[in-house]
C-alpha cells in the first residue's frame, strides 16, 4: 500500500514518527509537508493529501494536526474522501470496516505517540467490510454527486 501523510506546524512531530514507523513496516510514503516548525495554513496541506489520493497517486492518506479537527474538517469536503478523525483504535478499525474511509486524521496535542501509531496500525490493518456497509457508503458518495 501506497501513502501520502502530511501536517501543519501541530502536527510535525507525530508525523515525523509515524513516518519513521510506517518505514519500519516497509510501507511506501508520500511526506506532502509541512517539513519545519513554521507556522502554517492545515487546508493547505490536507488538499495537498486528498489531491494525492484522488488523482490516484496512493491509496490512503494521513493527516495530522495539533487536534485533528481541522484536518478531518477540510479532507471531508473533497470529492472522494471519507476522512474519520480517530483517538481510539475501536474507532479507527471501525472507520475502515464500516465506513471505508480513505484519509486517518490524528491530533498531535491529543494523542502520544504509542496511542496514535496503534491507532494507525489498526486503520492500516483493517479491509472494508463491503456489504450493507457498501450501500451507506454509496449513498454517502451519493450526495457529494
Ligand atoms: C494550529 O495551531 C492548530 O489550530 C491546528 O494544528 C489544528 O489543531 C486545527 O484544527
């Protein structure tokens, strides 16, 4: 599987982790930014992520900001991406087993950093459950259409 990750200035720390994590597990990653402290603009780069996605460049994406609502708030709003904003693993396996969702979203201020990679793992490690789940899907798709 192919990934993108990207942060703002909250979330460099955790992404630089769970980058070196994802490495560790030989997963291919797609670093869109933010690469310093800088203060900078989080719509920014979860376009640049949900871009990735959509063009199919890569599968999945994660972000990561200081709490991961702003993330989850602007990835939501393209066309395609079902972002889920997880601080627990029961949410973060359900968001892919029932709502096949493409973008993970991690708050650095939130979660440390051994909560957030077991919470990343199980997203990774979880298929859809395709289904009934499959029919809400589509009609989620739907209305973006
Ligand atoms: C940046 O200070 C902070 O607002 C941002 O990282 C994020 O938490 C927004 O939702």
């Amino acid at each position: 599987m192919k990934l993108a990750i990207g942060s703002d200035h909250g979330g460099i720390h955790l992404k630089e982790a769970l980058k070196q994590h994802l490495a560790e597990r030989g997963i291919e990653v797609n670093d869109v930014g933010t690469y310093t402290e800088e203060s900078c603009d989080y719509p920014d780069i979860a376009l640049k992520v949900c871009r990735e996605i959509t063009a199919g460049n890569v599968e999945r994406g994660v972000l990561v900001c200081g709490t991961g609502i702003g993330m989850s708030i602007v990835a939501n709003k393209v066309d395609g991406i079902r972002a889920a904003l997880c601080g627990d693993v029961f949410s973060a396996t359900m968001s892919r087993e029932h709502n096949n969702a493409n973008v993970i979203c991690l708050g650095e201020r939130v979660l440390g950093q051994g909560l957030a990679t077991c919470i990343l793992d199980a997203w990774l490690d979880t298929a859809f459950a395709g289904g009934r789940h499959a029919r809400r899907v589509d009609k989620i798709m739907a209305i973006e259409k």
